[in-house]
C-alpha cells in the first residue's frame, strides 16, 4: 500500500535542504551576481519656477556588464537671462496690448567632452535643450503683453539649466573612469511685466 505520509515528509526534508543551501549560498563570503554591485541610488532634482527642490524617487543604476558610459545627474540649477527689457507708461483706465519683436539667445556649453557628453547628460535632466551644444545662435520672436493702467517694465529672454553630473565608463563590468561634467544650456524662453509705479 502507497504510504502518502512517508512521501510528504521526504518531499518536506528535500525542500528544506534545499533551502538551507540557498540561504547559506546567498550569505557566505564570495557569494555574487552577474551584475555585482548592481544598485546605487543617485538623488534626481527638479526645481519648482521659483527655483525650490522637489525630491523624485531615486533613480536605480545598473552596472552593465558590457562597454558603455552611465550618467546620472546630482543637481540642477534654473535661472534666467535677460536678453530684452523696455519701459511701457499706459496712462489710460483700458489695457493696451502691445507687441514687440525680441531676439533670444540660444546657446549650449559642457564642460567637459562634446556633444555625446553633452547629449549624454542633458538625457538625464528634467527639461531638454533647445540648441545644440556650441552653436550659439538668436531666435526673433514676436511677444504681445496687456497691460492695465500704470508704468510697467517689460522684459524677455532665455531660460538656462546648469547640470552637474556624472559620467561613468564601464568595460566588462569594471568601472574604468568616472568624472564630472557640467552642461549648461537654453530650454525656453521667458517674457515678464512688473510693475514700477
């Protein structure tokens, strides 16, 4: 007669021996993967309009296994720069609309390499360049503002990200070289009106 309760118990004894030697495998000296050391997290930052941080999940850096360069960003700066400005005085109660033409600069730099650097970097930012790394050029653009009563100063120009990160060369799974490089470029442009008196 088939004895089922033998069998449980064997089956049972193999599982938990092969249990043991997963777990010893998994924590003895000299135990490793295919892809050693595989995470690192590195802080992705976005800055709000008014230039304060917001924290993203951190993103996971996998070490290829491979010939390849991994980039990660640490920080990220935005800011303007004023291309264009001019004084409106609107004496009367209705709004005037006016439109002027503006030249804006677009230009991209990186510290270190070219555009594969650049290109490679910029691919990790929160917002994309809108020129191509060291070709500087102008871009004529028409602005319309509405204006209530009063003296107002009018101002356009280019919107710019300054990107710090890293740049990491791997050869077969060991880190060869790693640096840092900084692009800085523009990614839009801005048009404001203040009030002065």
């Amino acid at each position: 007669m088939f004895n089922f309760k033998k069998l449980l118990a064997s089956t049972c004894a193999v599982l938990m021996i092969s249990s043991s030697v997963v777990f010893a495998d998994s924590g003895s000296e000299g135990a490793y993967s295919t892809y050693d050391d595989v995470h690192r997290d590195t802080q992705t930052i976005v800055l709000n309009p008014d230039n304060t941080q917001v924290n993203l999940r951190p993103e996971i850096e996998i070490r290829p296994m491979w010939e390849s360069f991994i980039y990660s960003v640490s920080s990220e700066t935005i800011r303007k720069f004023e291309n264009w400005s001019l004084i409106h005085n609107n004496a009367d109660d209705v709004a005037d609309s006016v439109t002027y033409s503006v030249s804006i600069t677009k230009k991209a730099s990186v510290s270190v390499g070219g555009s594969a650097e650049f290109n490679g970097l910029v691919a990790k930012a929160t917002v994309s360049a809108n020129t191509t790394v060291g070709v500087d050029s102008t871009e004529s653009v028409s602005i319309t503002w509405n204006l209530p009563k009063g003296k107002w100063r009018l101002s356009a120009g280019a919107m710019f990200n300054k990107v710090v990160g890293t740049q990491k060369y791997y050869l077969s799974g060991d880190l060869i070289t790693s640096r840092t490089i900084t692009a800085d470029y523009t990614f839009d442009r801005y048009s404001d009106q203040v009030k002065v008196q």
